[in-house]
C-alpha cells in the first residue's frame, strides 16, 4: 500500500500539464508529469498509479496507442484511463478512447470542477481498494496464526495423552505439552 494515491498526467504541452496539476490541487493526490507516451510508460513501468489522465493526441505515440501498451501490461491493466482531447472533431474519437480502456472521454476545454470530481471519484475507489487490500491481508495473517494455533494445539493433546498413557515416567511429554500449549498462546496473541 503506498498511502497517497498518485494520478499520471499525460500531455506533450507542458501548459496543458500545469493546468492539470493546478485544477487538482487541494485533492488527496500526488500528481506525476509525463511528456509523452514513453515517458509515461516508464513511469507505470515502476511506480503505481491510481488513475491516468491522458492527452489523445500527442506526436510520435499518441494516447490511444500509449494505452493499449498500459492495458497490454499485468501490471497497469487494472488503472483507469481518462482521455483528454483538445477537440471534438472526430466522432470516432471517443469511441477509439473506449476501445482501448478509457473509462471516460473529456473535450478540452473541459469544466475542471467536472474533472475535479470525477478524479475525486477515482480516488476513493483507490482509496476504498486500498483498504480492502489491507483488511484481506490482516486476515490472511489472523488465519495462518489461527492455523499454527491449532497445530500446536493438537500437539499439546498428543503430547498429554502420551504423559497419561505413561503415568510418571511422561514427564517429557509433559515438557513437550507445555512448549506446544505456548506455541498456540504466542499465535493467537498475534491473530487477535
């Protein structure tokens, strides 16, 4: 879990990516430049991202190729993708957008109170799935030490029933019954 959701902005203007990061400050984001689709791809290639605002038509690798390589990756193919495009002339734009994994299309110029919210939207879905991360770990790690507990548990039962099948002379087994019931206190300490 890295705490703070980042968002990748994508754009070869960098007037446009000053405008981005201004219209999300105040958010609960960690914002990261890319100048082109290259740079972008190294970025995702070690760093992970809540969300991807990414300019459609930029020169050399434009958007919609720029996220078939994210949606091609394991890695990346889960991180939503919001086009921006400096206008509305081709139709089929938007529908290439979708095509290729954009979970929303924005004509520039765009309302940023609309883009504020949207991204607002993203990142508590990031936020929530973050948790959730969390929550199924702490539970993974309660039942492996509820699993040991029981281990050791039943090694405690074995270890007594030798001790009383041997009356005096158990005393190891004893010994034994005893590490084992302090195996099983020390994993449910840690489970709970």
């Amino acid at each position: 879990m890295s705490g703070v959701a980042r968002v990748l902005l994508v754009d070869d203007r960098k007037d446009n990516l000053l405008a981005l990061e201004a219209i999300l400050q105040g958010l609960p984001v960690v914002t990261v430049a890319a100048h082109s689709g290259e740079e972008a791809l190294k970025h995702l290639l070690v760093e992970d991202f809540a969300l991807i605002l990414l300019d459609a038509q930029m020169p050399d690798m434009d958007g919609f190729e720029t996220a078939r390589h994210i949606k091609r990756r394991e890695r990346t193919r889960h991180v939503p993708i919001i086009f921006l495009t400096a206008a509305d002339r081709d139709a089929h734009m938007a529908m290439r957008g979708y095509a290729v994994g954009a979970v929303d299309y924005l004509t520039k110029p765009f309302d940023p109170w609309v883009l504020r919210a949207k991204v607002s939207v993203f990142i508590e879905l990031w936020v929530k799935n973050e948790q959730l991360h969390a929550q199924a770990e702490t539970a993974r790690v309660r039942d492996n030490a509820m699993r040991a507990a029981g281990v050791a548990v039943g090694e405690a039962l074995t270890a007594l029933r030798a001790a009383q099948a041997v009356g005096e002379a158990g005393a190891p087994a004893l010994e034994r019954t005893h590490a084992a019931l302090d195996r099983a206190q020390r994993h449910l300490n840690v489970s709970g």
